[in-house]
C-alpha cells in the first residue's frame, strides 16, 4: 500500500527516472517491464476503437502517438504499424486545415511522425528475425504493412497541389529511435551536401539504423561525383542465427541494394555471440563476395580480432570506443593493430558530447532528464567509471586552456588527441546532427587539421574578384581549369577542390538550379531542377539546388 501511494503522488517525470533507474541497475527486470507493458497497452486498446483515430484533433495526435510508440519499443511492431496508418493521414488533415499560428507545432510533429516510421520498420525488421535470418510476412502482417504503403500514398495524393511538401520522406540519420530527433527529407539532403562540399565524404552507418543506408544512398545516386564518396556500413548479428553462404550473400544484396551500390567501399562486421564461433565463416563468405571492396569489424576484442586474422581472412579496420575518458585500446588492441596494419575507427571521442565547452563548469546532470539523448545516458556511465563528474570538470578546464592557446574549442583538441597521437587510429566518427554548429565544429577541427597534416595538396581555392573572372588561384593542382574565366552571365566564386573533388557554387541569376559537374569554369551546367510550379529559381548553392531538386 506504501509503495502505491509513492506511485500514486510521484510527478510523472520522476516515475520515468526511478523506472530508467531500475531498467539500468537490474537489466534482468526488462523482459517483465516489456510484458507488463505490453498488457496494459493491450488492455488501453480495448477501450478504444481505431475508427476514433481519423478525428483525433493534435493533442489526441500527440497522445496516441505516444501510445504507437510503446508499441514498438515493447515488441508490438505490427500493433503500432496499424496504429501510424491511420495517424499519417490524420498527421496531413490537420496540416492541410491548421492555422498559420499552428504551423510550427504540426511541421514538429508531422516531423517526429516520420521518425516514428523508421522506428516501425526497425520494430518489424526485428520480429521477423530468425535462426536462419529473416521469415516471410504472414498473411495478416502483409496485409498490416501494405495498408501503411495505402497510407502514405494517400498522404502523397492529398498533398498534389498544395505548398506542403510530404513530410514522411525519411527521418534524421541517426535514426534507430526517435529519441535522436528526425528532420525533414530536404534538410537531410542539404546536411549531406554541406558535409560533401567541406571535403567529409566518408560516411559511417549500419544495416539496424533504420533506412540510413536508404538515405545516404538516394544522395550519391544524385551527387554528379560520387566516386569521392567513401559508404561504410554493418553486417551487424545481435541474435542467434545459422551461419550460411546464401544467408550471408543475401544480407550484401540488401546493402548494396538500399546503397544503390554494386561494391560495398567497407562493411564491418559486428558478432554478438562469441560462445558461436560461426562468425569465422561469416567472414570466410564475405572474403568471397567481390561486392565487397573492404572487410573490417566492429566492437571485436583484442583476442576475437587476432583470432579472425590467423585464418588468413585480412582485416582493414575495426570499430571502437576511444576518447580521453575511455582509452582501453591502448593496452592490447593497439599492439595487435601495429602487427596486422589495422586501423581503428573511433566512437564515443566526444562522449555523446559532453566532451565540449557547453559542459564546462557546469553541474553533474540528470541523465534521466528528457534533454539527455540515449547516448549521453551511456557516456555518463563512462564518465562516473572513468573518475566521476568533479573529475571530469577538471578534464574540461585543462582542454580548454590548451583550447584557448590554439584558438580552438574543447572537442576540437579531444578530437586531435585521438587522431594525432595513435598511429593506429585511422579516423575518428563524430556523430552530426543537422546544424550549422555542426559544420562549425568539423570546419575548424577536423577539416583544417586534417588538411595541414594530411591534405594540403589537395585542397585549392579559387577567389572571385570581379567581373565575372576566376582569378588569384593558390594551390598545387590542375592550374589550367583553376585559371580559366567563365565568361558568361554567371559569377564564379568559392571554388574549392577537395578530395580530388571540384564543387563549383554559381549563384544560379536566371538559371534553374546550376550545379557544375566538370573541372573548368566553362564547363557545362548539370541543371537539377523541379519542372513544376517551382523552378528553383532561388537556389545559390550546391546544398539547396539538392535540396529542391529531391523535393520534386
């Protein structure tokens, strides 16, 4: 009765830390969390007719959303799917009758909505997972799934002849749940295109992170130099499985598929079973397949990774943890990489990004807080492990006076600890949210330190003076394009060769959507463009001609 009345007059926000508390301390209670919830929402169902769904104004939107989502993250995949197919198409009502005063509140949730889309097709990949890799639908789940297609095709319909795009494209990058925030399929476009242009064509995903593969693979399939772009992904195994060639083969087809790629650059191989010793013939298979250019591996230990590699089965890279507060492969892993020439790929450098200036002097946070992201909940783990947050303020303020010397900000000089000091470590990932702090932070840490150790030769720039002439070239290559004049009605400015990359910007006057595909400046003009009501006339960059040309 006692603990009842604590439930009973509990805020709800402190019921979620004290749940979140115990999920973390007793990890053996989850399955009956999942159980319990799963009654409950079975019995909330009940109560309600799905009929009601198709009249919910945006705060029952907001709710039942809520609710779809505890469906899936509690194993009801296919309950949830039958819930957003009608959600959407409510989600595009409300748009299409909502007041301009409530435009920003619905573009959010229409927003969210598309994360929760990719949430569902994870919550779906996972329930039909098995020993021997996937199961067909059932006759009722494809009927359940095909009805959310219906669903947003019909959402497509509605939306013909109106100023609002469809908002259910795809969601953020990082897009294994919600929790990581979504963003419409534009500004991923744009994200992307802003991150090329700046010399980062290396991109790092997985075959669990919803459809990342899907987006990243729509954006080079349009990028007129995608031969630049490095695609790295994961053949990640978390459950049971029988190891097989055709398994194994198949698992290739569907990222090269959802890449648009014929050759995979690097797929990293993540086991998660080591009493299985199957994942020796998984990589004996992959050695096999020629649609895949690198084999590297992902989380294996110092003993897993020697032992893949006496087999004969060569190894480019593997992925793992390292920064300042975690240096564990330093003490066996990096001997190994020096002997078989393997490079670590580093995650976590920036510890989910408390590892930045924002968190200077700052006090210990609640990790429970709806503010903190899923990662952020780990790498405080970390943290409390490594020395706890007195500690780690003291870490802090000793980067930031090596900051303050070279003019930089604290997760540039964590970054360079990592890259700099390890000849192991051939790249470090960071995590980006679409942001203009994000390109920031890339610009004046990685990049120029990048191209001072590594990449001065190749990176050129070209300065715009006047009368429409490309003059005042610096730089080592290919002088003759870098000196030619365009001597059209377009200006030429901000040349930049990277990568063995040119991207020309040329604000577009009257031209639709100009985006330069060759080396010179008289080169011919790649004219991206939306032939209907829109004609990009506005676009004055690479990311935004992208940007509308995918919206068409």
């Amino acid at each position: 009765m006692m603990t009842d009345s604590v439930i009973a007059n509990l805020p709800p926000d402190g019921l979620r830390v004290i749940i979140r508390s115990l999920l973390a301390s007793h990890p053996d209670i989850t399955t009956s969390f999942e159980d319990a919830t799963r009654q409950y929402l079975a019995q909330a169902q009940t109560k309600s007719s799905k009929s009601q769904l198709t009249t919910l104004d945006i705060d029952g939107l907001e709710k039942t959303q809520k609710i779809a989502r505890c469906m899936l993250g509690s194993g009801q995949a296919f309950d949830g799917v039958s819930i957003l197919d009608k959600l959407v198409v409510r989600g595009i009502q409300i748009a299409l009758d909502s007041p301009e005063t409530e435009k920003q509140r619905v573009d959010s949730l229409l927003a969210s909505m598309d994360g929760d889309l990719v949430q569902a097709m994870t919550a779906v990949t996972k329930r039909l997972a098995v020993s021997s890799g996937a199961r067909v639908f059932s006759s009722i789940e494809q009927n359940i799934v095909q009805r959310l297609l219906e669903s947003l095709t019909q959402c497509q319909e509605m939306l013909k002849g109106t100023f609002i795009a469809f908002p259910y494209g795809r969601g953020l990058w990082q897009m294994s749940s919600p929790a990581w925030g979504s963003a419409q399929m534009s500004k991923i476009i744009e994200g992307f295109s802003t991150h090329v242009q700046n010399g980062f064509t290396a991109f790092d995903m997985a075959d669990h992170y919803g459809d990342a593969e899907v987006l990243y693979g729509r954006f080079r399939s349009m990028y007129p130099h995608k031969d630049e772009m490095f695609t790295a992904t994961k053949y990640c195994v978390f459950h049971p499985i029988t190891v097989s060639r055709e398994a194994v083969q198949a698992n290739v087809s569907e990222r090269c598929s959802r890449l648009q790629q014929e050759v995979i650059d690097l797929l990293q191989f993540h086991w998660q079973l080591w009493d299985n010793p199957q994942y020796i013939d998984a990589l004996q298979y992959l050695v096999e397949d020629k649609r895949v250019a690198r084999i590297g591996l992902c989380n294996f230990d110092t003993e897993h990774l020697e032992r893949v590699v006496e087999t004969g089965v060569k190894i480019y890279t593997n992925q793992v943890q390292f920064s300042l507060i975690d240096s564990r492969p330093t003490v066996k892993m990096a001997d190994a990489c020096s002997r078989y020439g393997i490079k670590l790929l580093t995650y976590g450098t920036l510890c989910g990004g408390f590892i930045a200036d924002k968190w200077l002097n700052q006090p210990e946070p609640d990790v429970y807080d709806t503010n903190i992201t899923p990662s952020q909940r780990k790498y405080y783990g970390m943290i409390c492990s490594w020395g706890g947050w007195d500690l780690f303020q003291e870490l802090l303020s000793v980067l930031r006076t090596i900051a303050t010397k070279h003019k930089v900000n604290i997760s540039n000089i964590a970054t360079r600890w990592v890259l700099d000091y390890f000849p192991y470590v051939g790249a470090v990932i960071i995590g980006a949210r679409i942001a203009t702090k994000t390109m920031q932070f890339l610009t004046a840490s990685v990049l120029a330190t990048l191209i001072s150790a590594a990449a001065a030769a190749k990176q050129m720039q070209i300065n715009y003076y006047s009368d429409t002439k490309c003059k005042s070239y610096s730089g080592q290559l290919d002088v003759t394009w870098a000196q030619s004049i365009y001597a059209g009605k377009t200006n030429c400015y901000n040349y930049h060769y990277g990568s063995s990359m040119l991207i020309a910007e040329c604000q577009a006057g009257g031209c639709l959507c100009n985006i330069y595909k060759s080396r010179d400046c008289n080169g011919y003009l790649d004219q991206m463009r939306y032939t209907g009501d829109c004609k990009c006339k506005t676009a004055t960059s690479l990311a935004q001609a992208f940007a509308c040309y995918y919206n068409a």
